[in-house]
C-alpha cells in the first residue's frame, strides 16, 4: 500500500520530530495536538530548530518552508479521513492510548495503519484495545529522531505481514533503518540502554563518582556520544523510570530494579531538559 497522508498524534519531543521527518519526505503531515497552547508551543519550537540550521548552511530558506508547508496543525480530528497512517505519540499509559484509539478508530478509513511509539508497553495490549489487531504496529523512534537511524518495528500478535511489509518500506522511504523486533518489553534498545542509565542512577546514588564524572568515564571509556546521566535527561528521566518499572513488572527480574534516586527525581519533577533540570541544570540554555 502507498502511504502519503500521515497523521501525528501528541507533538511532543518525540512527535514533533517525527512531524519533521515526515514532512522533510514530503509526506502530508497533520500534527495533532489536544490545545492550541500545544501547538503554538510546538510551532515555535519547530520554528526556531530550522531557523536555527538555516542561519548555520545545514539546511536552505526553501527546505525549511518546504517542511513547513508539509505539516498541518490540528486539535480536532477531522483530517484524520484521509489518514493512510495514524502514528500515536503521547504519554506512555496504557488507559491514555485506549482512550485515543477509542476517539478515532472510527473516523479513520478501513486501510489505515495505526503505529504507537510507545517505548515499553505490549504492542499486542495496545491492538488489542483497537478492531483492527493486523493494521496496527510498534514503530519506535529513538531520540532526536531528526537524527537517529533506527526505527524498532514490533509486530503485535496479530500484526499482519502486509501492515509489516508496508511499514518497513515506509522507514526506508523517510531514510531510516528498521530492525524486526519481536515483542518484549523494552524491545532491544531500551533493554540494554535504559538499565545501563539506571545503573549510572546507582553510581551517583552510592556516591561512587559524581555526575560529571560518570559521564565522562562513559564518553572517553566506552566512547558514547553522551554520556548516560545527559542521555537520561534527554530522554526524559519519566520515560527511563516508566521503561524500567515496566521491564520489571512485566519480568519479575531484580536486573530490571528501578533506582530509587530515580524515582525520587521523577517525584520531584525533575524530569530533564523537558522540565529545565534533571542531572544537570537547563533552565539557562
Ligand atoms: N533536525 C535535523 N537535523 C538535526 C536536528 C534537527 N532538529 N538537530 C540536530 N540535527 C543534526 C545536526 O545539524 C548535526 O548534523 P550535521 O553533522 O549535518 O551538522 C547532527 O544532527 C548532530 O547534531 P548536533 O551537532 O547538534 O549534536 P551532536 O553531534 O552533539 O549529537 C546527539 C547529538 C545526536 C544527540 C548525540 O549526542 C547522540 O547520538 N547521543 C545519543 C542519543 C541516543 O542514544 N538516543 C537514543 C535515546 S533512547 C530513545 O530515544 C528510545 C526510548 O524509547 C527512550
């Protein structure tokens, strides 16, 4: 099947990137957020990323209108009639999606794929809250996905290989290397980088080294880009605790024990650079 029109549910962090992908593509995008204070919030941000590539020669005046023009902005969810693929991007909670599926099932036509990004929750559960378990799939983005190569495709139980197929294409389509996961929880990425953040937690937790210096034992040790305490601040120290707590839950195994200093920071709302200050402080940047 060709895809063309693709509608973006939640335009947050990683939504919002996702939009960009797309549209840079010359995909139909519609970015739907539940307020205009969303959307302007995300507009502006949008705006002052490729403003700022623009002033620095990575990206032309005529690029950046191009990807702009591509998107539309919706709080309602009228254009989803003509939806070839719904990516569904908002807060990791299972009963959050289900309400969403619930809203707009309906109103998508019968051809319509939905594609959750969800981090950790059952690709299956999901589909299984849909009427259309084998047009529905995992496609997991990794952050800043304007840059990350991969995209994780998780087929749900009942996930059919036309829907796999045209998904696969679809990640080529936008420049993108997909790998074939099999449903678990954390998929193959977070499984091995979420607890690896967790343990850097533990680190600063039992006063082993300090912030800076954990990441900079990993950057110049381990020859990471970033290291994992700027990484979980990137990702959102919410996101890497919900990962972890559903590792656990879902396995009973002590290696998936969140970090209470995580925990804490999360209950204290110092989430990372979506809330100004996490393992460092951003408020100022
Ligand atoms: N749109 C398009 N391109 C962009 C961009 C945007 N919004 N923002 C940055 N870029 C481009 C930059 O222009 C640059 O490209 P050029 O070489 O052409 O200039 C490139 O991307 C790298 O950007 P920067 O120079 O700003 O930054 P950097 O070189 O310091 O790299 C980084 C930043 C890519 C984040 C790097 O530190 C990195 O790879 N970190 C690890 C990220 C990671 O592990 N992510 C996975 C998180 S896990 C996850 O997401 C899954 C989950 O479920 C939790």
């Amino acid at each position: 099947m060709s895809i063309k029109n693709v509608f973006i549910i939640g335009i947050g962090t990683m939504g919002l990137d996702i939009a960009q992908v797309f549209a840079s593509h010359g995909f139909a995008v519609c970015a739907y957020a539940r307020s205009e204070a969303s959307l302007d919030r995300a507009k502006a941000k949008i705006n002052g990323t490729l403003s700022k590539r623009v002033a620095r020669g990575k990206m032309t005046q005529d690029e950046m209108d191009f990807i702009l023009h591509n998107i539309d902005w919706e709080t309602d969810y009228n254009k989803l009639d003509r939806a070839d693929l719904v990516i569904e991007a908002v807060a990791e909670d299972s009963s959050v999606k289900h309400e969403i599926y619930d809203q707009i099932e309906a109103l998508c036509p019968e051809r319509t794929i939905i594609a959750t990004n969800t981090s950790s929750i059952s690709i299956t559960e999901l589909a299984a809250y849909t009427t259309r378990p084998d047009r529905f799939i995992g496609m997991h983005f990794f952050n800043p996905a304007t840059v990350m190569k991969l995209i994780e495709l998780i087929r749900g139980m009942n996930t059919s290989d036309e829907t796999f197929n045209a998904i696969e294409e679809l990640c080529r389509e936008i420049g993108k290397e997909p790998v074939e996961v099999s449903e678990c929880p954390g998929f193959v990425v977070n499984r091995i980088l979420i607890p690896m953040i967790n343990e850097a937690c533990f680190i600063v937790q039992d006063g082993v080294a300090s912030i800076q210096d954990v990441d900079t034992a990993m950057k110049l040790g381990a020859n990471h880009p970033m290291g994992p305490l700027a990484l979980g601040d990137l990702i959102g120290l919410d996101v890497c605790l919900a990962i972890m707590d559903t590792m656990f839950n879902e396995t009973h195994d002590s290696k998936f024990r969140a970090c209470p200093l995580l925990r804490k920071m999360v209950r204290a709302k110092l989430l990372g650079k979506k809330t100004g200050r996490g393992f460092y402080d951003y408020s100022a940047k």
